[in-house]
C-alpha cells in the first residue's frame, strides 16, 4: 500500500514539473511576442516620426516669413510627434567641403582641424587631389596607383571625380578614425571651391579659416544662436537648396547636381527623442 502511494506521489510530482516547464514555455513565449511588438511599435514611430521631421522641414523652409523660416546651418528644431520629441538638424551642401572642388589648402585645413598632423594633412590632401584627376602623375606627397598597389590595397584611386563622399574613406592615408571625423562635413553635390560660411559647420567653417577649429566653433555656435534675418529671398529657391552653381576645378566645367533631401536613420535617446539630420 505505501508502495503503491510512493508511486502515485511520483507521478503527481512529475505531472507538476511537466505543468510548471509549460507554464514557463508560455510565459517566456508571451514575453517573447511582448518584446516583439514593443520592437515593431519602436520602428513604426520611428519611420512616421521621421516622415514628419522631413515633412515639417520642407514646409519649414519654404515659409514666407523669413522670421519663422528654418535655416539650413545645422541649427536644431525640436518639436513633439505622436507624443515623442523629434529633433531635427538641416544642413545645406553649400557649407560643406566639396571633395571634387575644394582647394588643395581647403583640403589641408580640414584634415588639420580634424586632429590631423601637418604632414598628414598636407599627404591627405595631395592624396585626395591624386584621386580626383585624371593623371598618374602624383602630387609631391600624393599617391597614385603604384602606391596603393604597394600597400596592398584592393583598390586604386579613380582617377576622376568622386562620385559619393564615402569614397574619401578609400584614399591613400585615410585612417577610420580620421574618416569618421570629417564623414559629415564633405559632399560632391555643392561644386564651391570653398564651403559657404553661410551654412558651415565647425568643422567645415574651419577648413576656410586656416584649420583654426576652436575659433570656427565659436562662430558657429554664435550664428546658430541668431535668428534668421529677414530676407526678400525666394523661400521656394531656398527650399530647393539652389545656390549660384561654381563650375568643378579642373573638372571641364561639371557643376552641382541636382538637390536631394538625404534623411539619416532616426536615432532615439534614452529621453525617447528622435533625431535626425536631413541634407539638400
């Protein structure tokens, strides 16, 4: 008889144990789908909070009153969306270094003010020269195709026009670390021979004043702070990013493409804003 109990109490605490990992299983799964749907809420707010940013920008740019007219000098806007805070930043090409159309010495002060040496500045900036012509023919402290290929690397300079900024990441004595520094101030889209202080960055602000970072920082800054000056300027032309256009250097006459808006990945912080820095 107590055999027979000690058997049925085994059965019953094995019934249990089956009963408590399914329990388990299905709490695990109901978390899983949680997290899930959590994951597609996050993603829907994001792309509809980034349609607005981009929606609310153009208006913004196009508004008649100069007074309430966004600026694109990377100035930031903030506004709420759906219960989330979206920041925006507009940043016209016209302010940053044309890699296709800078001066060798524009090239040379925004490597300085990006923590470049002199003599790697003045290498990255003959390098860069190097890519966009159309010789092998390299530039005192350049690099044509015999020293990529010495280098071992993959690729040769092209020989032509940089066709994305990107690019500026495969250039002879370009380091990551130096790339991810200067990635946002250059383009191939303004065609200027220098950035427009109008709209440049730190950085790029820089790159026409002799390398000096800290000092073009705190003209930025100082612009940023005011407020857009009244203008009689067409907001549809500076919706559109339209800039007297200055013919490539060297480039038999190619000029600026069309304008683009180019939105970024929206970004979240920790205080559930989105941000997100459009470029045209």
């Amino acid at each position: 008889m107590r055999r027979e109990r000690g058997i049925a109490l085994l059965f019953a605490l094995w019934a249990l144990a089956l009963l408590a990992a399914l329990l388990a299983g299905l709490a695990l799964g109901a978390r899983g789908e949680s997290e899930a749907a959590r994951q597609l809420y996050s993603q829907a707010q994001a792309r509809y909070a980034a349609e607005a940013g981009v929606a609310r920008a153009i208006s913004a740019l196009r508004d008649g009153n100069s007074a309430h007219r966004w600026v694109p000098d990377g100035r930031t806007y903030r506004f709420e969306f759906g219960g989330a805070q979206v920041v925006v930043r507009i940043e016209d090409v016209t302010g940053q270094v044309d890699l296709n159309a800078a001066t060798p010495d524009v090239l040379t002060d925004l490597f300085l003010a990006a923590g470049a040496s002199n003599s790697q500045a003045r290498a990255l900036s003959d390098a860069v020269q190097d890519w966009r012509d159309s010789d092998d023919i390299p530039h005192t402290f350049g690099a044509e195709a015999d020293a990529y290929k010495r280098a071992g690397m993959k690729w040769l300079p092209r020989n032509g026009p940089f066709r994305t900024p990107g690019e500026l990441a495969r250039v002879y004595g370009m380091t990551d670390a130096l790339y991810r520094k200067v990635a946002g101030a250059v383009t191939v889209y303004s065609g200027r021979n220098f950035p427009d202080p109008q709209y440049a960055g730190p950085l790029a602000m820089a790159a026409g004043r002799d390398g000096d970072l800290a000092d073009a920082t705190r003209i930025v800054e100082a612009r940023r702070a005011r407020a857009p000056a009244a203008t009689n300027a067409n907001p549809m032309q500076a919706a559109a990013g339209l800039q007297p256009q200055t013919p490539l250097a060297g480039l038999g006459g190619l000029t600026q493409e069309s304008a683009a808006w180019r939105p970024c990945p929206m970004a979240r912080s920790p205080d559930r804003t989105w941000s997100c820095v459009l470029r045209q």
